[in-house]
C-alpha cells in the first residue's frame, strides 16, 4: 500500500512503510486554515534545545522579504486562509518583518511567536503602529519556565527577566498575548500552569493567559527512538475529526531554503526535504503527508500543535 500524493519513486521507503513494514500513518489535508512564514534561522539567541538550531550565525533557513512573501500571502487568500503565522529563528531580527506584518495583517489576524527580549521590544513601537490596521496581530512569548532559574539555563543570563519585560510591554500596548512553555517528561501539569498563574498575577498579567505547552522537539536532524506511527495508529488512536485537528490537515509553512520560497508540510519537519512539497500552496493541498518525522509522534500523543486555531 503506497500513499497517494507525490510520485512514489520521489519518496523514500520510510515515507510509506514504518522499519517492521507496516503502512506508515498519513494524513490528508482537507484545507489551508493558516499560512505560517519561517522568518529563517538567525536569532539573537542560542539555545542548546532549539529544535529550529537557530542562533546569531545560522544560515541553515534564509530570511524571506516582503516581496517573496506577498504573492503567498496573495495565493493563501484565493484558498480561504484565515490566519498568518510567523516563526524562526527570531523574527524580529530580519529586516522586513514589520514590512511583511503591516502587509498580512491588512488581510487577516496574524500569530507571531516571539522570544520577547531585545529584538522585539526595540521594534515595540514600529509593531505598535499596526495595531490600526483591519486585523490584530497577536504574539506568544517564549517563557520556558515559571522562574529565571531554570529558563536562562536554556536561554542565557537574564533573558527570563527580558523576556518577562517584553511580555508586560505588549500587554500595555494591548497586544493579545499568549506563552509558550516546555512540558517536562511526567509533570504535574495543574501545579505548572499555577506557577505560571501567580507569575502573570505578580507582574500585572491576565491570570489565565493562555499557556502553550511543548515536549522537547530536539535539534534539526536528531533521530530518537520513538514509536512509529502506523495507519493502524491513525484508525485505532485517532478519530476522522482528531486526525483534522493535526496542523498537516489544515496548515503550510512557506520556507526560504537555497534563496527560493519552498512549501513545507508544517512547522515541525523542515529539517527533512522529503516534507518540501515545492512552490505552489494549491497543489500542495493535495499531497498527503507521511508520519515519518520522529515530531510527528508528538503531534500524535501529546497533541501538539504551534497553531491556535
């Protein structure tokens, strides 16, 4: 049994069979629900675990313009997109980002994740000039951990403590905000998400901001052991609406690899060409999506998605 979508011979074995031979999982996308832009991989930061390998020298993704990201942006909207994303790297280290935002968020409500320190809040006031335009623009700020302690381990001396400040700039600037935060193996969720409670109430936050918890996606390139996810996985596990909510059934990620604008599959799997579905968002749409990428996984037992729809 083969996968429909690209020509089979263009895809390795693991694309379509798991390592004992079973037909991999798969999934289907039924429509393009939100756009996601990789800013590229040059951050501010360099963090051991950061599953993008992003720092201030990468060169692994390239930094899109505004005028390699306007005709997708264009084309998204004939398909019905509803939402723009924006990711890194940091984003708010390339040039055209406020450029690239003023334009997206003219069309439709627009997600940027965001590290919150430096970059961010130097260009506060360009962002803060958008916030006329039709859309809002909404931003989750990285803050791994509930304490300082345990966040600049990952992240580099005081950056909790600038985080925490870009974090409090937009809320006064009355951007909707939200954090993304690690999920540790075997935590107590509900005491988690209350530290992180009583840190928003102590500086001023909304209480119940909205917490967006992720498991370790590792490096670019890493090949753990995890469980390969079967068609059997998918029928067993998963329902016809919960294979829906997977982000490859209803997202792209635009990526600038090698100089040209590339459509990957999702947010999670661009460390692996066999999920570069080429140029076109339109034929995209049609090409069914393995289960391969060991990120897959997560999506399929912790639910894991960077959307917010």
């Amino acid at each position: 049994m083969l996968l429909t979508g690209t020509p089979p011979d263009t895809k390795s074995q693991d694309w379509h069979f798991t390592p004992d031979g079973s037909p991999r999982g798969y999934i289907k996308p039924h429509q393009l629900k939100e756009l996601w832009f990789h800013t590229g991989t040059r951050c501010n930061l360099s963090c051991g675990f950061c599953l993008e390998g992003s720092s201030p020298a990468s060169k692994r993704l390239d930094a899109p313009t505004l005028t390699e990201v306007k005709p997708y942006i264009d084309e998204s909207l004939e398909l019905g997109v509803e939402q723009f994303s924006f990711t890194g790297g940091e984003p708010f280290v390339i040039k055209d980002i406020i450029r690239i935002l003023d334009y997206a968020s003219q069309h439709r409500p627009c997600l940027v994740l965001t590290n919150g320190t430096t970059p961010m809040i130097k260009r506060l006031d360009e962002l803060a000039r958008l916030s006329s335009n039709p859309y809002p623009i909404s931003l989750r700020v990285s803050l791994d951990h509930p304490n300082a302690e345990q966040h600049d381990a990952g992240r580099g001396e005081d950056s909790f403590a600038i985080a925490l400040s870009g974090l409090k700039l937009l809320h006064e600037k009355g951007f909707n905000i939200s954090v993304a935060r690690h999920m540790e193996k075997d935590e107590n969720t509900a005491v988690v998400e209350q530290a992180f409670k009583d840190l928003f109430e102590l500086n001023g936050l909304p209480v119940n901001l909205k917490q967006v918890a992720f498991p370790d996606f590792l490096p670019p390139g890493s090949l753990p052991d995890v469980p390969h996810v079967s068609t059997d996985c998918m029928t067993r596990y998963q329902t016809e609406e919960s294979r829906r909510q997977f982000m490859c059934a209803f997202s792209k990620m635009m990526v600038k690899q090698n100089g040209q604008m590339q459509v990957y599959a999702c947010t999670l799997v661009d460390d692996d060409t066999e999920y570069n579905l080429g140029k076109s968002l339109r034929t995209s749409l049609s090409e069914t999506i393995s289960m391969k990428h060991h990120r897959c996984y997560s999506c399929f037992a912790f639910g894991s998605s960077c959307s917010e729809l």
